[in-house]
C-alpha cells in the first residue's frame, strides 16, 4: 500500500514534468559538502545533488582512472541524474540504469541517450553481464526486500567490483540491513555517515525547491512532506535527530 502510493507520486511527477518540458534530473536530496570535480557552470542549481552521487562515486577505488573501460550499472536511478554525473564528469561510457518507474525512465532518456535504459523493480531485476560498478542512491528504503536486491547486486558484480550504495536506514534496523549485506555474500569496505551534510542541504535548498509546501505546510499531507523531505516531514527531523542515518557505503564480494 505505502509502495504503491510513493510509487505512484513518482510516476505522476515525472509525467507532468515530461509533459512541462522541466529539466529536473535529480531526485535526492542532496549534500552540503564540496564536490570533488569541478561543477560546470550550466550544472550549478544542481551542485547539492552531483556532490552527493561524487561523494557516492569517490568510494569506489581508483574512480578516476581508466573509467572508458568500466561498466557500470545504477538501480534505481530516477531521472537519470547519476548516469548524467557518471559521463560528464567521470567519463564513463558503459552505462546500464534501471528504474521502477517508466515515466521517470523516459526523462532519463533524454538526458544521457547514450545509456541502456530498462523499466524493472530492482528486487526483481537481474542479468547475466557482470559489472565493474554498481550504484544505488536514496532507492532501496522503498524495496520490498532489501536482502533478495543485495543478493542480485552480487550475483551481478564482478570478482573484483564495486557496489557504491547510500540510503536512510533507521537506526534500529541497521544491523539488520549490514547482517543482509553480509548473508547475501557483499563485504562492507567502508562506511560513512553524512546525516550532517545531508541535513544542511535540506535546510539550504527546501524553501526554494518546495516553496508552497515550505510557507503552508498545513495545506499539505504529512506523506507528501515525507515524500518531498520537505523540512516540515518526520524524515528530516528523524535524519536531524539521528533516528535515522543517512550512510554511504563501498561494499566488495566477499
Ligand atoms: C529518491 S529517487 C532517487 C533517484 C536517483 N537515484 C537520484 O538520486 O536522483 C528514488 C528512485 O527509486 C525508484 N524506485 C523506487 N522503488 C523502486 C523499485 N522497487 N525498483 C526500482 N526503482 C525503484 C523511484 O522510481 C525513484 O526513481
């Protein structure tokens, strides 16, 4: 019932901005810290938003070098803002994306046309190619199992691959979703929580991003303030109060 009313709002926002012509390609929420590439200047509204998948990408070794010839494969990746970051400015060509929604996957498609767009749950999605990277931002909290995705993630890596993965988890679920990670054969490498820099950016960019829902809150459902983490919802005050971490992780084979 909860997937299917936040799978709906996806679905209906990416159709009203395809049908506006709106160029929004980015769905998380964000980081305050720098980037660790040089922002174009046609990119800065979205700085906050490509730090974030930067951030995401740098955990993978050796990132910057050699990446013509790493595949990559992102799940759950909206309107194609990650592919957008991974060309641009890592120069990677091998681009696999995979979405839920198709709406937002015909948005993606504009947005970097060179990538191999599939409409798929992630808890179902599964190939035979093996991949260099894989990469999941701000997705998986809405999966129907967090176990059997991991589980796919690493029957698709290679030997010597990478899984960049970085989502709200609540507090007391955390061990439960590292013992996951652990059961379905992923290493944990490294582990950083950024609930800080996340909640900065919140702070920094919800008036402007959500104004009607930021200035009237009370006309507005508390599942759409959640939907949106507009400053007025229980997951910003729970990713303030630490309640929930916000953790970005580089996981191996184990
Ligand atoms: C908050 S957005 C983040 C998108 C993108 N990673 C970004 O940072 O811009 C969450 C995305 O997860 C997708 N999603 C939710 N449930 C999914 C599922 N079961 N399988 C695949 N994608 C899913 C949604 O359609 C949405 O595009």
């Amino acid at each position: 019932m909860k997937q299917g009313f936040f799978s709906a709002l996806y679905q209906s926002s990416a159709s009203i901005d395809y049908l506006l012509g709106k160029k929004r390609k980015f769905m998380n929420l964000g980081i305050s810290d720098n980037p660790s590439v040089e922002i174009k200047s046609t990119d800065s509204e979205d700085a906050h938003h490509i730090s974030l998948y930067m951030k995401l990408l740098d955990l993978a070794p050796n990132i910057h070098e050699n990446t013509k010839n790493i595949s990559a494969l992102e799940i759950g990746c909206g309107r194609g803002g990650g592919c957008y970051v991974m060309k641009n400015y890592y120069s990677i060509s091998d681009i696999t994306a995979v979405d839920l929604s198709s709406a937002n996957i015909r948005l993606a498609k504009r947005f970097v046309p060179e990538a191999k767009f599939i409409v798929s749950d992630a808890v179902e999605f599964k190939t035979d190619k093996k991949f260099d990277l894989i990469l999941n931002l701000e997705s998986s909290h809405r999966y129907s199992s967090r176990l059997t995705f991991f589980k796919n993630v690493a029957s698709m890596m290679k030997e010597d691959g990478s899984f960049v993965f970085g989502d709200m988890i609540r507090k007391n679920e955390l061990q439960e979703v590292e013992k996951m990670m652990n059961e379905s054969g992923l290493k944990i490498i490294k582990v950083e929580t950024v609930n800080k820099s996340i909640v900065q950016s919140i702070e920094q960019h919800s008036k402007k991003q959500y104004p009607l829902a930021t200035r009237f809150p009370g006309l507005f459902p508390r599942r759409l303030h959640s939907f949106f983490v507009t400053i007025h919802s229980r997951a910003y005050n729970r990713l303030k109060s630490g309640d929930v971490l916000y953790n970005l992780y580089l996981l191996r084979k184990n």
